[in-house]
C-alpha cells in the first residue's frame, strides 16, 4: 500500500474511533441509571461482518468492552444473517453468552449499506435493576438472581417487542428507568449505525474490508513485537480474597511464549454456593485486560490485539458452569489483574504496581418508609472506590477504580435517585500501606435514610479481611471495614437492616505500598502531614 493509502487508511481508523465513541456518549447522556450517566459503567464498539471487534470506545470498562469483544459471535451463532434486517436490535443479559451477571445488558445492532450487512454495533450497561434478589451474593442459583433474557430481537424492522417491554416491567423493581436505559442503549446503537454509513458514503467506502484489514494487520505486528521483547516462560502467583463466608484463593500461571501469552486459572478454588462465582468469559476480560496494561498499554483494543492472549480454566470459581450464582461476580473478577500482575512481578522486576482495593465497594440500597409512615421507596446503587497500589516510581492514586475505571459517583447525584443523605464522603488517613512511594488512599462514606425511611443494603465488598499487598517491600494496605455509626459490625457480603436514624459507615480498603518505607523521602512524607494522607502517629 502507497504511502498516500497508508495515511488515509489511518484516518478511516481514526474516524472509526470516534463514531465509537459517540455512540458511547450517546449512551451516557440518555442513560436513565445513574451507574451509567454518572459512573460510565458502559462499553461501546464496532464489528466487522464476521464479528470480529475493529474499535472501542475510550469510555467503559475492561469488563464490558472485553466481554463484548466475545458475545457478538453468540449473538451472530443465535440469530441467522437472513433473520437480520434493517432496524434489526438483539438483546441478552445471559451471564455466560454477554458480561457475566443479569444486571448487564447487552444490546447488539446490525448495520446495513445499500442493502448489504457492513458492520455490527454493540454497546453494554449496567441496569439498577433485574428483579430476584436484587444485585447482591445471597442467590443459590442464577434463577433466583434476576429475569433472564435469551439472545432475541429486542427490535426488528424498527418495531420494538412490546412482549418483551411488558415483561420486563412486571419483573423488575423500577421499570421507568430499565425500559429508558434499553431504550437508551438501542439509541446508542442507532446512532453508531447512522455515523458509519455516513462515513463510508463520504469516504467511498462500499465495505470496511479494507480497513479491517489494515487495523489488525498494523496491530499484530505491534503487539508482536512488544510481546517479543518479554523474557520467555512462566510464573505463577496466588492470592487470597474474603469470599462470602470462607476465603477463596485464587492462582494463576502466566506463560509467555513468541506467539503470545496464556494464563491458567488451575489451582483456583471451586465454585461457591454464593453469588461470588465468575463465568470464564469475565474471567478473559480482566486477565487480558491486565496483560494488554503490561505489554502493550498504548496499542488499541480490538480482535487482533485480544488474539495474542488465550485464557485456560477448569471448573472452579473463575470459570463457574451454570447455573451458578453470578451476581457478583465483579467483586472476584477486578481481583484478577492482581492475581495476573503479581505473577508477571517476578518476570518484570521493578514494573508492577502494587496491589489495590481492586474491586468495586458497591452498595445497593434498598429504601422505604417505616411501617405507618409515608414517604418514598427507592432503590440506589452506588460505586466506591478504594485505593490503587503503589506504582514503581509513583504513590498509587486514591478513591480510583482501578481495574473496571468507572468513576464514582457524585453525592448529590445519589441523593436525587432516593430519600438518603450522605453525610460524609472524604479520603481515609493512614489507609494507604507505607513505603517508598504510598498506596493511594480508601474513603470514608456515611449513609443514612431521611427522617421516616430505613433501607436494607447489598454490601459487595472485599479486602476487608484479607488487604492489598505492598510490592518490594512496600507494607500492605489498610483493610475495610463496614459498620453502623454506634460501632456494630457489618457483614462485607450480602443484605443485611439498617434501622431509622442510624447511619452505615463504610471505611474503603487503601492500596499497598512499594519499596521500603525507609526509602521514602522527608519531603514525601512531610507532604502526607500537610495534606491529611498520614496523621502524626503513622510517620
């Protein structure tokens, strides 16, 4: 290809990108839940003919974007290409053929040039509700975790299922705002739709042939090359998690080969009796999420990229069978690039962040007025975030999402979804392990019901006995904790009551420090002091 072909291909590439990504920003300004208005907890791409992911968004998540990259090939198995039409939009929220758990939508849309299938456009969110238990570990079974929905047309020819609508509304507990967000995550597909054809009729293009091929051509031979320059064979590592009732230990072994990377789950756990349980296809996400940060972190996303890592399991608790409960398979599933990454440590001496919070300190809240009094029901789902290791050569980054990169909730935006008020919102002191350079900082949150309410909530939390890790001598990470404001201890997994006029406290996990404490600089540490990172007795 000529020089001049070269560069319009890249600009096509480029372009690519950014109908993705506002077809994304479509999503994130017609979402009714505020987990996806407010925290991003969405993915968005676009596919070839054959399924095969060509771009993602910037905005969403390794969990959604990862999987997703899988589930078009279920979808495209399930409903035959003479099915397919024009105004054509398929649904799933399966936990094994999507993102892992019901409370996912997955929505794919095919999009037609002149009559000719040239693309699929996919896109996926995270609804406040599915109906069962609501989102928490309790379930024995995903059958009692929520309606499931099979691959089916959510729309065809441009007409909705009104079946399907009416259904969902009857299931679950708010309806206005799961019928907006499928709504909303069709629109987002409609519009990918619209901007592609566009672009191929400004650009002459009568198929994305061409330019696939010229994507993942360019990006095999970088991630290669990247993955050539690795020292070769294997590692292992393992890591312990609270689990539901008992700990859970996870293992790993990273293999890096000329041709790519594998990592096998043997040695993890068995399956829970709990929601904890992860489907293999999470699993993939995250572990190729954490090797893509290691060797290739600046290549783009797509089906070329996500070919040079494969992903081995038996049946255990990061590869459950169905019908496992799924429901919070997140929580198990963001510890997974510390489990990869602690591995790929040993391998790598001196470029691996320390272990974080790592997963998500979800909270669902269940609200209603105390037995005969009025006021408003509601429920409120709300992301936290803990703080991330350490870095080589940098303290880690407090109250950040690191691995999904949602972002956290405002307050004020919480409080409009239900009668709650959320006193407090800070930094923790001394959460962040010691060393050279710092773990990033937990938060501490407060929350009660307005005068009249009381609420039940979801906890979904980990590392509350069992902290981040520091790395290379660093000191671990502070541990959570969850409580009432009169001192009673709360459970870190499942529903449990908060009565009227108490208020439940959740302390955040910190991240674990790197390097050894005594190499910390005065100036480093007496900046802590200044800011409130560390208080006097902690230096």
């Amino acid at each position: 290809m000529s020089d001049i072909g070269n560069i319009r291909m890249q600009v096509m590439w480029n372009r690519l990108v950014s109908v993705v990504e506002e077809q994304a920003l479509t999503l994130l300004r017609t979402a009714f839940s505020t987990s996806v208005r407010e925290s991003g907890d969405l993915s968005a791409g676009v596919f070839n003919p054959k399924g095969e992911m060509l771009a993602q968004a910037v905005t969403g998540t390794p969990g959604h974007v990862n999987t997703m990259a899988e589930a078009v090939a279920h979808f495209m198995a399930a409903i035959p290409r003479d099915d397919m039409f024009v105004g054509d939009t398929y649904v799933t929220n399966d936990p094994w053929l999507g993102t892992g758990h019901l409370h996912d939508i997955t929505m794919v849309s095919p999009s037609f040039l002149d009559g000719k299938l040239v693309a699929f456009f996919a896109c996926t969110a995270h609804v406040v509700d599915v109906g069962g238990r609501g989102f928490g570990a309790d379930g024995k079974s995903v059958y009692e975790e929520g309606i499931q929905i099979p691959i089916m047309k959510f729309a065809e020819k441009g007409v909705v299922n009104r079946d399907l609508v009416h259904l969902l509304r009857v299931n679950v507990r708010e309806p206005n705002q799961v019928v907006g967000d499928f709504y909303s995550l069709a629109a987002c597909n409609d519009v990918g739709r619209r901007r592609l054809t566009g672009m191929m009729r400004e650009a002459g293009l009568s198929s994305l042939d061409d330019l696939g091929t010229f994507i993942f051509s360019r990006t095999r031979e970088a991630m290669l090359e990247r993955i050539a320059s690795l020292p070769k064979g294997s590692w292992s590592n393992e890591l312990t998690t609270d689990g539901y009732d008992e700990p859970v230990k996870l293992a790993a072994t990273v293999s890096v080969g000329e041709g790519g990377l594998h990592v096998d789950f043997s040695g993890t756990d068995a399956m829970s009796r709990w929601g904890i349980n992860v489907p293999i296809i999470y699993s993939k996400a995250y572990a190729c999420y954490a090797l893509k940060c290691v060797v290739a972190p600046d290549i783009p996303n797509n089906a070329a990229s996500l070919a040079l890592f494969t992903v081995s399991s038996p049946t255990n608790i990061l590869n459950a069978a169905r019908p496992a409960p799924v429901s919070l398979r997140h929580v198990i599933g963001h510890l997974v690039p510390d489990l990869i990454l602690g591995a790929l440590a040993t391998a790598l001496p001196g470029r691996i962040l320390a272990e974080g919070a790592g997963a998500l300190w979800n909270i669902h809240l269940s609200v209603r007025p105390v037995a005969g009094a009025e006021g408003r029901r509601a429920e409120v789902l709300m992301f936290n975030s803990g703080g991330m290791g350490a870095r080589p050569g940098l303290d880690g980054l407090s109250a950040t999402a690191f691995p999904s990169g949602v972002h956290t909730m405002p307050i004020e935006a919480t409080e409009n979804t239900g009668p709650i008020v959320i006193w407090r919102k800070e930094l923790r002191p001394d959460s962040g392990g010691d060393g050279e350079f710092r773990g990033g900082l937990g938060q501490i949150i407060e929350i009660e019901a307005l005068a009249g309410h009381e609420f039940d909530f979801s906890a979904m939390f980990d590392r509350v006995r069992h902290p981040a890790r520091g790395r290379a001598g660093g000191v671990d990470g502070r541990a959570g904790v969850a409580r009432l404001d009169d001192g009673t201890p709360m459970r870190p997994k499942g529903w449990q009551h908060v009565p009227a006029g108490r208020r439940l406290v959740l302390e955040l996990p910190g991240g674990g420090g790197y390097g050894p404490p005594e190499r910390r600089s005065s100036e480093a540490r007496q900046l802590d002091l200044t800011r409130g990172y560390v208080s006097g007795s902690s230096t």
